[in-house]
C-alpha cells in the first residue's frame, strides 16, 4: 500500500509560476480518460499559486503557496459525490470520474480548499489528479514537481521509509495547510508564513549610522528567540503567531536595554529603536 504526497517547502518558492505553467500544459485540450477530461482555457487551475502579501513598507515580503488537490483521507468531495463519482485509490490519490460526475456541482462546493472547479462547458467538476496517469504509465513525478527548479516540491510514497518524502517528514516541521479543516490532507508543507516582527537598532547621538552586532531576543507562548542586527542595524523575527502576546529585548555593552511588549494582530514593523548611553 502507498500513499502518494507532494510535500512544499514554501521557504523555497520564489513564485516562478513553472508548476502552474506546467500543468496548464499537461491538462488543457487533452483528455486522460478515465482519469480526467481535458481542461478548459478559463477559470480552471488545477495548481493554484496563492500569493500572501505581509508586512508594510519598508518591510514587505511576498511569499507563495503553490495549491493543488490535498488528496485529504478524509475527503468531503467523496462524502458529497454520488454513485461512487469520487474515489480515492489504493495509492491515496482522489480522482473525479468525469463520466459518472456530470452534473454534480456539489463535488465542486464540498472541497474547503476550493481547488476543485466546475467545467461549464463540460458540466462536471474537475481537479488535480497528481499527474496519475503519468505515474501509472511508469513516469515517477507528476508535472509541477519535475518543472520545479528549486526543489521546493518532493513527491513520493510517505508509507516507504526510504523515500526522500517519508525522510523528509520526519527530520523537517511539517505542517497541513488549514488544520481546521481536519481533512488529513495528505499533500504536506514546511514554511507556511506565519507573522514576522522586524526593526532596527541605533545608537543615541550615532543615528547617521547603523547599529550591527546589536543582541536581540525575543520571548512569549513556547518561543526564546535571540538573534543579532546584521550590517544595516537590521532584525527580524519569523514564524510566530496570529494574536500571540510577544517582548522584544534590545541590549548593546554600554547601552541602556530596551523592552518592547508587542501583540501580532497583523506582521509588525518596530522601525528605528534608539537606545540611550549608560
């Protein structure tokens, strides 16, 4: 027994589009029968890039979310299909029949990642298949991740030890995308953007120049995070949590320390800190 993932380091995504390019041109005008019909030229994307715009000049980031079907164990699309129109396989991917699922828009409004989408002109739902009739021609990656060219995606069997995603797993903080949804998605990712804190240190009657080398730690919830300024007075503060109650703590050798309470409604930015001579 296998259980196919993709797993997605979004640290690694620069935003190249290239899985997303890569699997309008495996699915659109091709039909893959009895796995898929052919995509149609709108409103379908069968890998969607989520793009999550954070923080606020002059500390914006961008980061990005490559999403195709979770293939979740606890699939709602096949609790909301009829007569056995979606199904999961031996090796956990979840295919739509294209046949036996005309009509059912249903299947569509039932996935809480809605990356399932409706073929108007076909009427049926349709989705991402992990490229299986690639795999079960013998090719062993699908589409998006052989086009990935900075190994942000891995797809293998996580129920063999010896495969690079099971190893993966086990060494790196992997996550589910929306937990609450307690579908047991079995596509997995590391990195998932959290909320970031960031600033910058310098000293009193020196504000002209930067502040490096300057201690930096960060307390609250589970985290003591230390780090120190780099060249520019510059740090920052990643992975911490929605609405966590946090203190930043700034201390330099014959400085005053500094203590900063902060509460992570959105990404905060603490701009220039100045700390005073003893």
């Amino acid at each position: 027994m296998s259980r196919y993932s993709i797993l997605i380091d979004v640290t690694k995504c620069n935003g190249c589009y290239n899985c997303f390019l890569a699997c309008r041109d495996e699915y659109y005008g091709n039909d893959y029968l009895p796995y898929s019909a052919a995509q149609p030229l709108n409103d379908n994307f069968w890998l969607k890039m989520k793009e999550i715009e954070r923080g606020t000049y002059p500390k914006p980031k961008l980061s990005y979310i490559p999403t195709p079907c979770m293939n979740c164990e606890t699939a709602p699309c096949i609790d909301a299909a009829k007569n056995g129109a979606v199904y999961r396989r031996e090796d956990g991917i979840v295919i739509i029949d294209p046949e036996k699922a005309k009509g059912q828009e249903r299947i569509v409004n039932a996935c809480p990642y809605r990356v399932i989408y409706w073929n108007e002109e076909k009427q049926i739902p349709q989705k991402c298949t992990f490229c299986a009739h690639r795999l079960d021609e013998g090719v062993k990656l699908p589409r998006c991740v052989e086009s990935c060219p900075t190994g942000a995606m891995v797809f293998g069997d996580l129920d063999d030890p010896q495969s690079e995603i099971a190893q993966l797993t086990v060494k790196l903080s992997v996550e589910d995308y929306h937990p609450e949804f307690e579908t047991k998605p079995l596509v997995k990712y590391v990195g998932i953007p959290k909320r970031f804190v960031a600033g910058e240190v310098v000293f009193r009657g020196q504000e002209g120049e930067c502040a490096p080398g300057v201690s930096v730690k960060l307390s609250g919830g589970d985290l003591d995070l230390e780090t120190v300024t780099d060249l520019f007075g510059d740090f920052e503060f990643e992975g911490l949590e929605s609405y966590g109650s946090y203190k930043v703590t700034v201390s330099a050798d014959g400085y005053e320390s500094k203590d900063i309470e902060i509460k992570m409604f959105k990404d905060v930015n603490l701009g220039e800190i100045v700390l005073e001579p003893r």
